[in-house]
C-alpha cells in the first residue's frame, strides 16, 4: 500500500487517541499524539485562559506543524492524534467566543495559522469522530482528568456547533465521519475490523452502500 497521511478529528472524550492507537497498531502506521504532558504552558492557562490562550495557541500550532513536517518525511503511512486545523476552526474560536483570546491576538493567531498551514502538506484523509455530548460528558467524567474538570456540556455543544459549520465547508481532503457513541472498537475486535475496513475503502477510494431495505 502507498503511503498515507491520516488526521483524526473531533470532540474532547469522542475516541481520538484510542483510535489513532490501535490504528497503528493494526496497520503498522506511524502514530503521533497531541502533546499534554510536555507542554510548559497548560499549567499556566489552566489557572489563568485570558491571560495564556494565546501563548497556548502558539505553542500547539508549532507542534502540530513539526508532526506534521515529520510525518511527511517519514516513509511510513502516518495516523496523527488531532488535527492542526482544530486548533484554529474548533479551540481558537471557541477561546475567542468566550472572551479568553483578545481579538487582536485572534487575528494575530490566525494569520499565523494561515501563514503555517499553507506551507503544509494536506492530508489524504480526516477521520472525524462523533458523539452526542451526554456520551462525551459520560466518558470525560469516567476518564477523571485533573484538567478535564471544568468541561461542561454547553462547552461541548459549543465545540460541537464549530465542528458542524467547519466541517460543512473542509474540502482540502476527503472526509469519513464515524459514530462511536455505539461503536466499541477498544474492547470489540470485530468493531476495530470495520472502522479498519471504511479507513482502508476510504484511502482507496472505495464507496460500500448498503441498500438493503430500501
């Protein structure tokens, strides 16, 4: 199989980084995750958004990028954890929504985003992940992250309004959209084989309509 460049999207709590996980492992693809425990700055925004949305904001676009860059030059199909046009349609937007991103450092952020983006290979295929948001809520509280505490469901809904109108106008690659409020793929083998089978379909370009009952 040629060499595949493969971004997973959506909502906090949906599925990313298990899928990116066994995707890889399945495949023998590259896997690259959303830096969380090196970042030297989620400490600081965690106690104060105004003040540190915007250095956070910067700080993911420059990581992002590098995967990215990484990933390109590697020889091997890559399945990356969150894509870097999140961090600008879905995190960016939502920050300045609520007031935590100045509007001068909005439109400073963004021109940077434009500026990184553009120089970046496009991917062969975005994975975009859905859930109702009780299911998000129900995995967030499951999970208990110290830095997930304060995540609401208007939050979510809010996120989850930004992915709806960014996704209606992407067109840089073909999208697949998965529902995993039903779809169990870390603990059902068959349910990783499916999401593996409409991936691989996907990449091919392959289309399995199922018209029974109609």
């Amino acid at each position: 199989m040629s060499k595949h460049l493969v971004v997973v999207a959506g909502n906090i709590g949906v599925g990313k980084t298990s899928l990116t996980e066994r995707m890889g492992e399945r495949l023998g693809w590259r896997t690259d995750f959303e830096s969380v425990a090196d970042n030297p700055y989620l400490p600081d925004f965690y106690a104060d958004m105004r003040t540190w949305s915007f250095h956070l904001q910067v700080f993911f676009l420059g990581h992002r990028a590098e995967q990215y860059l990484e990933a390109a030059q590697d020889a091997r199909s890559c399945i990356l954890d969150r894509s870097i046009y999140e961090d600008s349609y879905i995190f960016a937007r939502a920050l300045h929504h609520l007031g935590n991103l100045r509007e001068r450092d909005y439109l400073a952020y963004r021109r940077l985003f434009n500026l990184v983006v553009d120089s970046l290979p496009r991917p062969d295929l975005l994975i975009y992940l859905k859930a109702p948001v009780d299911v998000l809520m129900e995995r967030i509280q499951r999970r208990a992250r110290d830095m997930e505490t304060g995540i609401s469901a208007e939050y979510l809904a809010l996120l989850d309004s930004f992915y709806d109108e960014w996704l209606g106008s992407f067109d840089l690659c073909p999208v697949l959209t998965i529902r995993t409020d039903d779809l169990d793929y870390v603990h059902q083998p068959e349910a990783l084989e499916i999401v593996t089978e409409r991936i691989l379909n996907k990449l091919s370009g392959k289309e399995t309509v199922d018209l029974r009952g109609k």
